[in-house]
C-alpha cells in the first residue's frame, strides 16, 4: 500500500480539539500516519505527493442512516430489498445479507466524499431487523464491514400502521406497535435470562434456540443500541419510554418533531439523526418539518448528526444537507461535524472514522475549496489510505 502525502491543504481535524490550520496529511499503511502544520518533514517518504494547491482536507464524510444498497438504483421491485412486510417483527434479519455493493450509489457516495455508511433495514415492521456500519468502496461486503451488528432498527408511527393496515393485520395501530415490541423484548430478556442461568448451572438446560430472540441478546446486553425511526414528537417518546423499560440504549431516527421537544431530548441525553430535510412533507407527520431542526436541536443541546435517508434524498448530496442545515441557522462548524465525528460517535465508531488522528482509518476526501461553497468540488477521496477517486482534470 502507497504512503500518501497531502500537502498545501487547509486542514479540519473533526477531533476533539477541533483544530484548522494551513498544513499536511500521511496516510500511512491504511491510517493518518501524520499531520501538521506548515511544510511537510523533508523525511516523509512518500510514494505519492498530492498537492492540494489551498484546498482543504476532511476526514470521510458519514451518514449512519441510509438504505443505500437496500433500494437499488434505477430499479423497482426486483432490487427493493429494505422491507421483508410479510411478518412485523424481524429482528434476525440483517441488511448485510440484502445489500448490493454494485449498486452504482456507492460510486457516487465515494465521489462526493462520503466513506461510511450504515445500512438500515427499512420501516415497514416495529422491529425491522440488523444494521450494518460499512465503507463505501469494495466489491464484496464481507469486506467493507466496520460493524455487524451496528444496532437493531425498530419503527413507530405511520409506516408499520399503513403497511399492515393494508393486510389487514396486527399493528394498525400505535398502541399494538409498540405492544409488538414491548412483548418481543420481554420475551427475549426472558430467554436471555434462561441462557445465562444454563451457563452458570450446568444441571439447567438451554432454552430452544430461537433466532429472532438471539438477534436481540446484543441490544439487551448493552453491546449496541436501538436506532428508533420516530418523527412525531409523541413516538418518540414512546421510543424512549421503551427504552428505559428494557434498559437499552436509544438512538433516534429522522425525529422530525424532535425540535418542537429539543429540550426534553437534551434532558434525557439521547442523539438524534435528523433528516431528510430536502424533501416534501408527503406524509401527516411530516407536516413540522423544517430546515431548521439540526439547528434547533444542536442549540438545545442534543447530540445531532445529519442523514439524507438514501435513497429518499441520493447519498452524494449529504454535504448539501450539511450546508442547507448550516444556512438555517446551525454553525458551519457544527454541521460539518454532524455528517462526520458527530455520526461515528452516534454509532460507536469515532475510534475508526469520523475525525483526522493518528491512528485512525485514512478516510479523508479533499475539496478544491471551501466545502460549502457551491462552486468547490471534490477533488480526491482517500478511503482506507487508498485514493479511490482523483476528479478528471
């Protein structure tokens, strides 16, 4: 693998120290190497020198909800695969096994900069199945994982209501939604409960093996959270109220109205992935969308990262959400971070991606000027410390 040398660069770090300066990058055996201010060492040894002639560098862009790979481009049935609406409760299910990495969307989240992804399955079904945290660029997926399992996707609201509304089948309503879920978390801290008593005493027996129930020991054991796709203020609540009865730890989805309550979100610490802002209101509890809610909920306190929700809004236009969130009334500073550490600190992978550290996954994307410039481009991505796109000069 080639040491990469970045010079001449603008630099935003992402990191807690969130620093900016004139300087350099190394990528260096697949991770940032070093970085610095000023001139590069005459020692660098690099096999490659990039010039960046007063661009500025950023660590990989994230969005830790998409269904990119899900919903396949260009195609009607035969590649929607995000939604198995034939039994509401699916935990076992697990977006890996339905993602496409041919998909030509992962070619243009890569040219817009975008590294990471994770991968819901859709909000058909209150428990809608296995999210998966992966890189943008490979052609097989075993060997673009970050994270498998990155969480467990559960959905409230309208969609599980008029999906089976439509069959005529349990829930059509909010109550038997979060009665579904409520039931097969009881169920599966039951049988949680049993495997651990059968550990400890050999004279006990595990209980029948139960997949969708095994699906779930990782949440109730703490090891990943919940990613609840809510968006009317009163479902998320109920999300939250859930998750405070089984002790699992919350992520909230899209929470459209979450800026209406951003004070209550803030008093009970839970983040929020808030979008897609850059669409219609085509549907009643949509009707308090607004542009401004990254803003309002960051103001409030309330850790916020940025989705389009691909393919809802394409995944190449994730930094025009940061820049719409930013012309609403969120700082430039802030809305950078919400499409980068703010993400991979949601999803528990800020040791990896989301910021440019020593150490850290060589994921960086280079713009030929400020980001939220209109006229910059996407000059170079780095994912992994290999340059997977250089723009046609």
């Amino acid at each position: 693998m080639e040491n990469i040398l970045v010079k001449n660069v603008t630099v935003l770090t992402m990191d807690k120290a969130n620093r900016r300066f004139e300087g350099w990058c190394i990528l260096r055996g697949g991770r940032i190497g070093a970085l610095g201010e000023g001139q590069p060492p005459e020692d660098a040894d690099c096999d490659q020198i990039i010039d960046g002639a007063g661009g500025w560098l950023l660590p990989g862009l994230i969005d830790v909800h998409s269904h990119i790979g899900l919903y396949e481009d260009s195609l009607g049935f035969e590649g929607a695969d995000g939604n198995e609406d034939t039994d509401p409760i699916t935990p076992h299910l697990r977006a890996l096994d339905g993602v496409n990495p041919m998909d030509r969307a992962f070619r243009e989240a890569v040219e817009a900069g975008v590294t990471t992804v994770a991968v819901s399955p859709g909000s058909a079904n209150p428990i809608g199945g296995q999210i998966v945290a992966m890189k943008t660029c490979g052609r097989r997926i075993d060997d673009m994982i970050l994270k498998e399992p990155l969480a467990i996707k559960f959905a409230f609201g309208e969609n599980p209501k008029s999906v089976y509304h439509d069959k005529d089948e349990t829930p059509v309503t909010r109550m038997a939604t979060a009665a579904l879920i409520r039931e097969h978390l009881f169920k599966a801290h039951e049988y949680m409960a049993r495997k651990d008593i059968a550990h400890d005493d050999p004279d006990e027996d595990d209980p029948d093996f139960d997949l969708k129930l095994e699906s779930l020991l990782p949440l109730m054991r703490g090891e990943i959270a919940a990613h609840f796709h809510a968006h009317r203020a009163d479902d998320i609540f109920t999300a939250l109220r859930i998750a405070k009865e089984f002790q699992i730890k919350p992520v909230i989805v899209h929470g459209t109205e979450g800026h209406l309550v951003a004070d209550l979100l803030a008093g009970e610490e839970v983040p929020v992935i808030s979008g897609p802002s850059m669409t219609d209101r085509s549907k009643p509890e949509l009707s308090n969308l607004t542009d401004r809610a990254p803003a309002l909920l960051r103001a409030a306190g309330v850790e916020t990262a940025i989705t389009v929700d691909h393919p809802e809004i394409p995944i190449r236009l994730l930094m025009h959400a940061a820049m719409l969130a930013a012309k609403s009334g969120m700082s430039e500073n802030d809305a950078l971070r919400a499409i980068t550490i703010v993400p991979a600190e949601i999803a528990g992978l800020n040791k990896r991606v989301g910021s440019l550290e020593v150490g850290k996954d060589a994921d960086c994307v280079l713009f030929d000027g400020h980001p939220f410039d209109y006229k910059s481009n996407v000059q170079a991505v780095f994912i992994n410390g290999r340059q997977e796109y250089r723009r046609a000069l």
